[in-house]
C-alpha cells in the first residue's frame, strides 16, 4: 500500500474520531446533567455575587426576560442593586419576609392568580428556592452584608387595619420596605393610624385600646400605652414629647389623650365634643385642632396648657347634640398656618376656616365621603381621598377650585388615607379595597393598595400592593 495513502487514510481517521469527540462533548455540555451540582445547604455564609446572582443569571436575568437590556415589568434581576429597586408594581423582595417576597413565592407553589410566564420553565428547583428563601429570611444582604433599603431616609408608614401588620415604604424606590407586626390579641387589633419622625413612630390599636411605640431604626417595639375606648388619630408635637390620641367609639369617650412619650404614660385627658377622630396640629405646634365627628365642630385646643380655648361649627345650622349633618371626619393644616381645611364627609364638601378668625372662608364640592387630606407643602395643592366616591380630589388653593378629579375604579377602591412627601412630589392614597374594586396583579386575597401620584405630573406613577384594608397613612417627618 502506497505510504502516502496509509497517512491520509489515518488523518481522516483520527480527525473523524476529533470531531465526534467534540460533537459528544458538546452534548454533554450543555445537558442537564452536565451543571455543576451544588449542595446549598453546605453553604455556611451567604455570598451574594457568588451563591444568589448565578441562579438569577441562568434563571431570569436572561434576554427577552429580567436582564438590563429588557427589564420586563421594570424589573432587572442583572445585580443586587437592580434588584433591589424592584419593577413597575413594586419590590421584588421584602428582606426578612419570605411570605411577601414575589422573587421566591411565584415559584415555591404560593396559590397565585395568575402564573408568572417563566413557571413553566421551571427555572428554579426546590432546593433553589429554599436556598434563596434563607438568603431573604437573612435579610437578602448583598457581599458587604448591607440590608436593602437599611438605610432609608424617607419612609412612609401604612397601618394594614385587616392584618395586624405596619407596611413600611422606601419613598426614594417606592417599595416596601419591611412589614411590621403589631398587636398581640387572638382576634383583630386593628392597627389604624401611624404618626412618625425619624427616631420613632407610634401606631393606634382602635381593636385593642392600646398605642405602640416603635424605634424607627430597628422597627422594634419599645413602649405601650393602653387608652380607653378606641384609640383612632395620632399627632406628635415638633419636640416629639407629647402624643395626642383621640378616642372616637362612643359619646363616652368625648376626650383627646395626651400621652408622654418618654415614659409611655397618660398626662392627661381634654374634654372636647361627641366622638372626636381627626385631629391636626398647626405647623408651630401650639394649636390643636380636633375635628368632632358626631358633634359638627371643631375643638380648638392651646398646646402649652392642654386646654380647649375656642369651638368651631361647621356651619350655623350645626346642632352639637343632635343628629351630625356634616360629620367632620379629618383635618390638615396649610404650611403657612392661615387655613383649616376640614372634610365633611356626610356633604361631600371640603370646607376652608380662618385659623386667625375661625370664619369659614371657602367650601368645594369634592367626592362622595371625603376622608383624609394633605396640603403640598408649598400650599398650591390640597388632596382628598373620597372614600364612598372612589376618587380623589385636587383643590387648586390659589384659585379655590377643584381642578383635577382621579377616578381610576380598578385603582381607586374605597380610599382612606392620604399624605405627601415632604419634597411635595409624591401624593400618597391607601385604599382598603373592602369592595373588591381593585384586583391585585398575583395575591389571591383582596389587599389593598397605596396610589402614588406624581404631583409635579399630574399622574398616577406607581400602584404599590399592602396588606388587607390599609388606612390612616403618614410620611415620616
């Protein structure tokens, strides 16, 4: 055989065995059974970059899906960061609540209302999604060990009345931050208001009869004061030493609570009208002013004595002893201390007094059962939450008149609650949702939500899902 031939015939030969050889390997690579096998639970410390992004990356941050490029739902899975500044709708994880956190509960078999498009993919196996349920429960801590949103300078406080819980908001990213339970009855303690600064905040318990004291760093529980009656509005003098609580069941309980907040204590008791609930204090804290549900005025009270000086009606033809006829439900107060703007939640009218005369100067025809309102802190803007009506109303104040009206029903459902941010930029509305107007984007229960409209806009930029019936809501100040 010619020797030149044999050597060819051998190249080939061997060259066909390479190629197989790569095509098998090839093969191999890229089945499953070729991924590296990891043994979560032998992991003793959590590294964010080299445990929890692997997963994302091969999982969800991909094209087409959560990667920088195409951010479905404005949700980008590429980093700690991204993550953390969760999607359109909101967080993608609670730190230390694995319950509330969509990154694991879409696909740990959670009953959902509609399946997110990659659980059929299977992208994560249980042993994953255990591993990053202990990274969340950890506090879903990036490679420096820092918390998401740990350091939060602007939050804003949402009572869940239904769930015995406090959600607490990032108004930088405008996600939940952490919730916060509250109460310790078998039975409903109804959280329903929170007044905040940037060392404490307090929530009232109107199922318990009880005010909570919290630290706002560490959202622990330090002190409690139980109130007779329900306990239902909450305002905080400046200084931060006194807290004022109205008491709104009966006709029995006709008084505001001045608590000390130091010891936790009750100072004293003012006697005001028939089944107080709204109260304000005016910018230099030294009045106070209490809106008297089931009495149609309001009781005008000097902070330094704790002493009623002056009663407001609400009209001439208020009758305090009989039957409401306006049912003055929340106050606010302009930032130059002129106006009292009160909510007649029985007329579906807001009406403006003099806090120099206490005169009323202006009324406006807003929605059906007005509730909470908020000035903007540069006084062009008051906003009111229409609970019966399902909107919520924007008085013009220059002009004195209504010059917008929101009225989204799959948005607005029963609104409750209303505050602003302290820049003005972002309105605040919590909606309970009891009539099931709004429908929530995976949870099968009915909890409600906050709408954040963009004051500078004019538009509803976020809808952010709570707990169950979300009320009295308060930016920290």
């Amino acid at each position: 055989m010619d020797r030149k031939y044999f050597c060819a015939r051998s190249y080939c030969f061997i060259g066909f065995i390479i190629i197989i050889g790569m095509m098998i390997g090839c093969t191999d690579d890229t089945a499953p059974s070729a991924i590296p096998t990891i043994d979560y639970g032998s992991i003793a410390v959590i590294n964010y970059s080299e445990h929890v992004q692997p997963l994302l990356s091969r999982s969800c941050a991909t094209s087409s899906c959560h990667d920088a490029a195409t951010k479905a739902a404005g949700l980008d899975l590429g980093s700690w960061g991204a993550l953390t500044r969760g999607s359109s709708f909101g967080e993608a994880l609670v730190p230390f609540d694995t319950s509330r956190s969509l990154l694991v509960t879409l696909f740990d078999g959670t009953p959902l209302r509609k399946a997110h498009p990659a659980i059929s993919g299977v992208p994560f196996s249980m042993e994953e999604v255990s591993f990053l349920k202990r990274w969340i429960r950890e506090g879903a801590r990036n490679d420096a060990g820092v918390v998401p949103y740990a350091a939060s300078a602007h939050k804003l406080y949402v009572p869940n009345q239904a769930d015995d819980n406090v959600a607490i908001i990032d108004i930088d990213n405008l996600v939940v931050r952490r919730y916060v339970n509250v109460g310790n009855m078998p039975t409903n303690d109804a959280p329903h208001f929170v007044v905040a600064n940037s060392q404490y905040w307090y929530v009232s318990l109107i199922g318990t009869g009880q005010v909570w004291k919290f630290d706002a760093l560490t959202d622990t529980l330090i002190g409690v004061v139980s109130i007779a009656g329900s306990p239902a509005i909450l305002e905080l003098t400046p200084d931060g030493s006194k807290l004022y609580v109205s008491q709104f069941t009966t006709g029995a309980t006709n008084r505001v609570t001045v608590v000390n907040t130091a010891s936790m204590t009750i100072a004293t008791t003012i006697q005001v009208w028939t089944m107080p609930h709204g109260m304000r204090l005016n910018r230099t804290g030294t009045i106070l002013y209490v809106a008297n549900m089931m009495s149609d005025n309001i009781s005008v009270i000097d902070v330094a004595t704790d002493q009623v000086v002056s009663t407001v009606p609400l009209a001439s033809d208020a009758i305090p002893f009989g039957p409401p006829k306006y049912m003055p439900m929340e106050l606010a107060i302009s930032p130059d201390d002129s106006i009292i703007a009160v909510t007649c939640s029985e007329q579906r009218e807001v009406r403006f007094f003099s806090a120099s005369s206490l005169a009323l100067v202006d009324s406006f025809a807003v929605g059906d059962q007005p509730w909470h309102l908020q000035f903007t802190p540069d006084g062009e803007y008051c906003y009111v939450a229409n609970r019966r009506g399902h909107t919520a109303s924007v008085i013009h104040v220059p002009s004195r008149q209504v010059t917008t009206t929101y009225a989204v029903p799959t948005v607005f459902s029963s609104p409750h609650g209303c505050d602003i941010s302290e820049d003005g930029r972002y309105v605040f509305i919590s909606n309970e949702n009891v009539f099931h107007g709004y429908v929530p984007r995976y949870s099968v229960e009915f909890v409600g939500n906050i709408t954040v409209i963009d004051n500078t806009m004019a538009q509803i930029v976020k809808v952010l899902e709570v707990g169950k019936m979300p009320t009295g809501l308060s930016v920290a100040r």
